[in-house]
C-alpha cells in the first residue's frame, strides 16, 4: 500500500497547479538534473586534476588518492541515511540541504592550504553529494509513472554524462589557465543556481508516517567503510613499513569486522533499520546490486588511471587530457535516453548486457597503452566506454527499481548507489595499492633486465653521452651521470605504464565478470490490461 504525499497548507495551491499541468514531472527532471550535473561534475574535474594536486602539494599517489577515496567514503555513507532524511523533513527540504552542503564545500575546497586540508573539505561535499543522487534519483521516479521511468532515467543520466564529458575538459582549461583552485570555485554558481531552482519548482513531499533514526546501524557502518578502505588504501604506503601484515593495518581490518558485525545485527534486529536490507530479497533488485558493486569495483577503481597516465606518461597538459574525456560523455548522453526506450519496450537485459561487455571490453584495450601510444589508440577504448555507459545504467536502474513501491522508493535507491560507491571506494583503494605494488614490481624486474656490462647499455649508454655532450656541453664524467639519469627515468617512467596496463587489465576481467549475474535477472516486460500499462516478470 503506497502512503500519499503530505504536503503542508501553505503549499497547497502550489501543489494543485504541479498536479494540473502535465508539464511539472518534467520540469522537477530538468531541476533534479542540475544537482546531479554539479555532484558528477565535481568528481570528472578532480579526475584531471591529481597529477596537479600531487605537483602542488608534494605528494605522491597513495596521498593524493584520498582526496577522491575520501569524497566516495563519505558519499557512501551518507547515502543510506538520504531515505530517512527525506521521509523525515521532506524531499524538497533534503534536497536543498544537499545542495547548499555541496555548495559550501566547493568553496572551501578551493580554499585549501594543503592536501589534509582538501581531503576534510572533501568530506562535506561528500556529505552533501550523498543525499544529491539517491534523494534527485527518488523525486525522478515518484513522478513518473513506471511505464515512462525507463525514458525519465534516460534524460536524468544526461546530466551525468554531460559532466563526464565537460568535467574534465573544463577543469584543464581552469587549471591551464589559472589554477587548481578554480576547479573547485566553478561548483559555486552552478549550486546557487540549483538551490534556486528547487527552491521554485519542486513540491514539498513528505510520508505521514516517519520512522526513528539508526544511530547504532549509521555509526557502525561508518566504522565498517572507514577502517576498511584505510587497511586498503594504506596497505603499501611509502610511510607504512610494515605492509600488510602491521599492526595499524592489521588493527583496522579487526576494527572493520567489529563494524560489520554489529551493523549486520543491528539492520536485522532494529525496527526501522538505516538500510532496508530486506529489499536485497527481491531477486532482481539484489542481482542488480551485485552488478553495480562489481562495476563500481572495476570502473571508477580505475577511472583515476587515465589522468596519471597522459599526463605523467605522454606529457599532455591538463586541457589535452580533459580534451580526449569529452567524447565519453557525449556518446554516453547520446545512447543513454535509447537505452531507457529500449528497456521499456525489450528485454533490459539485452542493452545492459551488451553495455557490460563493451565496457570490459575498452578496459581491456587499455592494456595495451605504452609510451608511445598514438591519440587513436588512447581514444577507440574511450569511445566505447560512453558508449557502454550510456547502454547499461538506465536498464539496470529499470530493472532494479520496478518492483519497488512508491514510499520505499528512497531507501531503494539510497541502497541501490550506495553499493555502487562503496565499489567505487573499494576500487580506488585497491587499484591504487596495485598501481604502487605493481610499479616496485617492474621497476626490479627492468632494473635487473638493464645490464650495465650488455653491449645494448653500452651502445644506449655512449649514444646519449654523446647527445649530452652536445646538448648541455660538460666534462665526459657529467654527460656519463646525465646518460645514466635518462636511462633510469625511462626505466622509471615504463614501470609506470606497465602498471597502469596491468591495473586496466584487472578492471577489464572485474567488468567483465558482471555479465554473470545479468544473465540472472528476471525479464521485465510491460502487459496491458484492461487498457492499463503494468510491469510484470
């Protein structure tokens, strides 16, 4: 039984005119897309950004991944408590909330003095990023009728694809032209304008009856998600000597069982639970699930690769590396609403299937990224991830979301992005633990290869003396050191890419691997009867 919108007297002519005009539906799409644009866009900008970040702040990779691990922790955790927030003092009142959180916290992130600093700020857009999409997501799907959500999705995940194509393009320009800063400062305008909007257009709309707050289940899976990406954020960092097996590190997968288990018990046994994990027994939306943390898993664990890679490997300018990211949104814009009419009228998990393998697929040409890679190379695979972004997300969503009633709505679509960024906060941990394992890894192999006695060092060796000699001038002794230098960064600048392939190839198989449980979902499709559209499976 679905529990009727409660909205307040002095909203009443306001909402009878929203009721009347058929139009309202799509104006609260056009105002929801404006948050999701600016939540989106912020992390595509940072994206670009961390080769700058870590020249800036003199810090190395397992710092600087922080800055993006932090945001996603705290995301993901916010997320789950959106259902309560917005059932307890209404979606319109959440959403604004969310946005001027978001808001507050660009600004201050362009403030930041050092890379602690950046990454507490990065906590409160997080925090307010993780009411944006379950809470916008929500108000997209109580509007629209089940028949007509598939094509709603569709338009509402352009927002996101225009941002993963302008993001990165528009934080080069900032960042070439001024400074990493503006980066942050260019959320402002586009969150006062979304406060604004909301502000207008959307309708208050409240359940009429409100359930008590999880404090234990909240604080509990707060402990699981921190001390969990901690250990495997930390796991190999420079300052941690004693790698995995050391007591901090051992001492914070201990802290993240503890965590776990109580917030097991607690979701189980509470009476109004912070995630409603007895959703996950509707088979569709608990398979659908699982996709999405094996995606977010291999997806946005590698998303930061790119990025490091053409700007440290192939010396392009933050501007030429956002550059080559502007065809992946705009082919996954293009094909995302195609999907939602093909999810609502065929099988959805045809598109998404096929969106799946392509995705894997782009992953796994990666691989083959090297020094000397030519622009082709570096963009067929990003052509087809947008074009496999935009195929799978509406399909997915459909099938996820179709069983779900109309006043659980929150909490199954907090739930639904929750796992996917608790995969997006385990893969960048995990990816960047590997990229640093994987670079000492071949850093030893091609230092044992380079044999300082082989005729081909020797030969390599007296070529660039003599390139030295007649480039900086010097005695034979300083042009045999700079030989040796150029030598050893170029060792140096291999193993790196040589990580990053190994890092895609991981990715790739980790994508892939969700076509496994696709396969499981149960068909949607749409019957009439009685001259009424319903779904059934």
């Amino acid at each position: 039984m679905e529990i009727a919108p409660k909205t307040t007297s002095s909203n009443s002519q306001v909402s009878m005119l929203h009721q009347t005009h058929e139009f309202y539906k799509w104006l609260v799409l056009g105002n929801v897309m404006i948050g999701t644009f600016m939540a989106v866009l912020d992390a595509s900008i940072v994206n670009v950004a961390l080769p700058t970040l870590m020249a800036s702040f003199g810090v190395t990779v397992d710092k600087i991944e922080w800055v993006l691990t932090a945001y996603m922790l705290v995301l993901a955790v916010m997320l789950p408590t959106s259902g309560w927030m917005a059932d307890h003092f209404g979606y319109r009142r959440t959403y604004l909330l969310a946005l001027g959180l978001f808001t507050i916290g660009s600004f201050l992130c362009g403030m930041a003095w050092n890379e602690s600093a950046l990454v507490v700020f990065r906590v409160i857009q997080g925090a307010g990023a993780g009411f944006l999409m379950p809470v916008g997501m929500a108000i997209v799907m109580r509007e629209f009728p089940p028949e007509r959500r598939g094509i709603a999705l569709g338009f509402w995940s352009i927002a996101a694809a225009t941002s993963v194509s302008f993001g990165p393009l528009i934080g080069g320009f900032l960042i070439d032209n001024f400074s990493w800063h503006t980066i942050f400062y260019v959320n402002v305008p586009v969150g006062l304008v979304g406060f604004a909007a909301t502000a207008v257009i959307q309708r208050e709309y409240k359940t009429e009856h409100t359930r008590s707050f999880d404090f234990i289940g909240f604080v509990s899976m707060a402990v699981f998600l921190t001390f969990l990406l901690i250990a495997l954020a930390d796991g190999n960092a420079s300052w941690n000597t004693g790698g995995w097996t050391s007591t901090f590190i051992v001492t914070c997968f201990v802290l993240a069982g503890i965590g776990l288990i109580v917030f097991l018990l607690t979701e189980y046994n509470v009476e109004h639970p912070l995630i409603e994990l007895r959703l996950l027994k509707d088979f569709n939306f608990g398979m659908t699930n699982i996709v999405l943390f094996i995606f977010g898993l291999g997806m946005f664990g590698s998303t930061f690769l790119m990025p490091l890679y053409l700007q440290n490997s192939l010396n392009y300018t933050p501007f030429q590396a956002g550059l080559v990211f502007l065809p992946v949104g705009i082919l996954q814009a293009i094909t995302a609403p195609i999907s939602g009419y093909l999810s609502d009228k065929v099988d959805a998990r045809i598109p998404a299937g096929v969106g799946i393998v392509l995705l894997g697929a782009s992953m796994y040409l990666n691989y083959f990224l090297s020094l000397f890679s030519m622009h082709s190379q570096i963009m067929l695979p990003l052509y087809l991830r947008g074009f496999a972004m935009g195929m799978m997300f509406t399909p997915l969503s459909t099938l996820a979301l179709t069983n779900v009633s109309k006043h659980k709505m929150a909490q199954a679509s907090g739930l639904f992005n929750v796992i996917r960024q608790v995969g997006g906060s385990f893969g960048v941990a995990l990816f960047g633990t590997l990229l640093t394992r994987r670079v000492i890894f071949h850093s030893t192999t091609y230092g044992i290869a380079v044999n300082q006695y082989s005729p081909a060092f020797k030969k390599a060796l007296y070529n660039l003396e003599y390139f030295s000699q007649h480039a900086a001038g010097g005695s034979m002794y300083e042009c045999t050191v700079r030989a040796k230098a150029l030598i050893l960064n170029h060792v140096m600048q291999q193993s790196f890419v040589s990580a990053v392939d190994d890092d895609f190839l991981v990715a790739g198989a980790i994508t892939i691997a969700c076509i496994v449980p696709i396969l499981f979902l149960r068909r949607r499709r749409l019957l009439q009867n009685n001259g009424r559209t319903m779904a059934s499976t």
